[in-house]
C-alpha cells in the first residue's frame, strides 16, 4: 500500500527563508564589493526579487499559523 504524506508548511517556508536569505547575503555583498560604483544591475534586481521573495514567505508563514489556529477552533 502506498502512503501519500503532505509536506511540513513550516518546514517549506523555514527552508525558502533560509534560501533567500543567503541569496540577499550573496547580493549584498557582491554590489557592496563593487569597486567605483560599477554595480552590476543584476545584483540589484536580484536583491530587490529576494526581498520580495523573503516578504511573501512570511507572509505564508502567517496564513498557515492563521489556519491551523482555525483547525484547532474547528475541532475544539
């Protein structure tokens, strides 16, 4: 018999923060090497993306606590 398990939300949204946050780091410090201000727009864009990414992120992170808030109303 073959088992179908659903992922861990929080753990998805923990390992998509971690991901992004070494993409900022990543960003930050290469436009932050840039020597006389020759900043690839590359990095800036990235950087921009990834805090958006970041923000979208937490921003799952609260529905899935708003929903398992609701689940635990729903069976108490």
């Amino acid at each position: 018999m073959t088992s179908i398990t659903a992922p861990n939300p929080y753990a998805t949204v923990a390992a998509g923060l971690q991901s992004s946050s070494a993409r900022v780091d990543r960003d930050a410090t290469a436009i932050a090497a840039s020597k006389g201000g020759d900043i690839n727009p590359t990095d800036v864009v990235s950087l921009s993306s990834d805090a958006l990414t970041f923000k979208a992120l937490t921003k799952v992170a609260q529905t899935v606590d708003d929903n398992s808030k609701r689940l635990l109303d729903i069976m108490a």
